[in-house]
C-alpha cells in the first residue's frame, strides 16, 4: 500500500509519454494510409463521376478517421484495464474517451497513482483530432475545388451556342 501513498509522478510521465508516442505514431500511420487510400481513389474522379461515388468516398474516409481514434483510445485503454488500474474494461474505455475528446465528467476516476495520466491521454487526443482536423479541411478543400470546376464548366456548356 505504500506506492499508493506515494505515488511517483516521474513513473506516470514516462509511462504516459511512451503511450502518447505510440499513439501519435499509430495515428501518424493510419492518417497516412487513409489519405493514401483517398488520393487514390480521387485520382479516379472525372467530370461524370456521379455524387453519390463523392459522397460515398467521403463517408468512407470519415469512418475510417473515426476507427483509428476508437483504435488509438484502445490503447490507451487496455493497459489500464490490463494492469488494473481501473478495473472493468468497459470502464477503462469510458475513462480514456472521456479523457481524449476532453470531455472530462468524472464519472470514472484514476487512482491517485495514475492520475497524471488523464492529462497525457486528454494531450494525445489533442495532437490527433488536430491532425485528423487537418486532412478533413485537406480533403474538403478538394471537394470544394472540385465542385467550383463543374460550375464553370455547367455555366460553359449552357452558354455554349
């Protein structure tokens, strides 16, 4: 009991700094992957490419960000339960959610050893949503050039004789 009484805040920074690298890596690798994935299929797109294929494409793009994040909370997640820090699963991912959008309710708390890491998870989600915020306005900055093309060429071909 007494690494209870005193908890070691060098430990929970360190071990909240690996897993904020992994994560940020993780994410680093599946937000190139999924821009990878969607620069190929936008290659693809013509002037007849029908908006339901466009909206498709953005769907899927959308939902593949939203799995790396549920993924990246994953790990977070599971060492907490692992090494019983908090002690149900199902609390652990209620935990780090809430930490990593920075919700913050409180319903879940770390025990007063780990508490640090709450900020460190609340900082990995930070860096993440801000870089997956990043490739969203990325790619809609292509829908929208996209979009301004066809009007021209729409306003063209009604002019046109």
């Amino acid at each position: 009991m007494d690494h209870l009484a005193n908890p070691n805040p060098v430990l929970e920074i360190l071990v909240g700094t690996v897993f904020l690298i992994v994560v940020i890596f993780v994410h680093g690798v599946g937000i190139r992957s999924i821009s990878l994935q969607f620069s190929k299929s936008w290659a693809r797109v013509t002037s007849v490419t029908p908006h339901w294929r466009l909206n498709l494409m953005l769907s899927v793009t959308i939902a593949a960000l939203a799995l790396l994040h549920f993924a990246e909370t994953l790990i977070w997640a599971v060492p907490l339960y692992v090494r019983d820090i908090i002690p149900s699963m199902r609390d652990s991912y209620y935990y780090v959610l809430e930490s990593y959008t920075t919700l913050g309710e409180g319903n879940v708390t770390l025990p007063d050893r780990w508490r640090l890491l709450g900020p460190i998870i609340a900082m990995s989600g930070l860096f993440t949503f801000g870089w997956t915020g990043s490739v969203l306005v990325s790619i809609m900055t292509d829908f929208g050039k996209f979009d301004r093309l066809q009007a021209r060429r729409e306003r063209v071909e009604e002019e046109a004789p």
